[in-house]
C-alpha cells in the first residue's frame, strides 16, 4: 500500500474528523473560560481583596536599569492561569458526566426488556409442541 493512499484513509476516517473539530471547539471554549476569568470573575474578587489587580502581581527579582527591563515573577498572571484551568476542568467534568448520563439512559432504553414468567412458561409450552409437532 502507498505511502499517500495509508494517509488518504488515515486522514479520511471519521475519528481524525472528530478530533479535528474537537481541538478547534476547544481552543473557542479556552478564548471563553479566559474571557471569563479574566473579565468577569477576578474583577470582583480583586474589589473584595482590596483592590487587587490579580495580572498586576509581581514581585521584582532585579530592577529595570536604563534599557533593561525588570526582571520580574508574574505570580498574579499564574494565579489567573489556576483559576482558568479549574473552570475549564469543571466545565469539562460537568460535560462529560452529563454525556455519562445520556448514554446510561440511552443503554437502559435499547436494552432488551425481562420476560415475565408467564411469557417464560407461554415460551416453554411453545417449544414443547413444536416438538411434538402438535400445532
């Protein structure tokens, strides 16, 4: 098999589709989680810290001197990344438990129904006059 025709059926199948439009929802949804941390929910934790702008944490390892810039660790940006990163988890354990629950309802739905014992014994009287070959 040619090395082009192995990628045209790899890149054709179904699964390499889904994963595709998987990563491009996922990078939308990241823009929306960061979107929303950034501007909705540390705007008011900030006011009930004081004040505190969360991006504007710093703390300064060498000052700026003359055209060098200041070395700094950003720890407030890293907190931003935390709490962005626990919603999105979130979110993504609420999607999936709730897809969880849509297949088990699905599975409960397709899933043959138990006879009742009258529909067994019904069964059994069947069978044995077909095998007499009483009808």
């Amino acid at each position: 098999m040619s090395m082009i025709k192995e990628f045209k059926e790899f890149a054709v199948k179904g699964n390499v589709v889904d994963m595709a439009v998987g990563i491009i929802i996922g990078t939308a949804f990241g823009k929306i989680v960061t979107s929303l941390v950034g501007d909705v929910i540390m705007p008011p934790i900030g006011v009930l810290l004081g004040g505190v702008n969360f991006s504007n944490l710093t703390i300064i390892v060498q000052a700026a001197v003359e055209k060098t810039p200041a070395v700094t660790i950003n720890y407030g940006k890293f907190l931003q990344t935390i709490i962005d990163f626990i919603i999105v988890a979130f979110a993504m354990f609420m999607a999936i438990k709730a897809m969880s629950a849509l297949k088990k309802k699905e599975a409960a739905a397709v899933a043959p129904a138990v006879p009742t014992n009258q529909e067994i014994i019904l069964t059994e009287i069947r069978d044995l006059l077909k095998d007499k070959n009483i009808r």
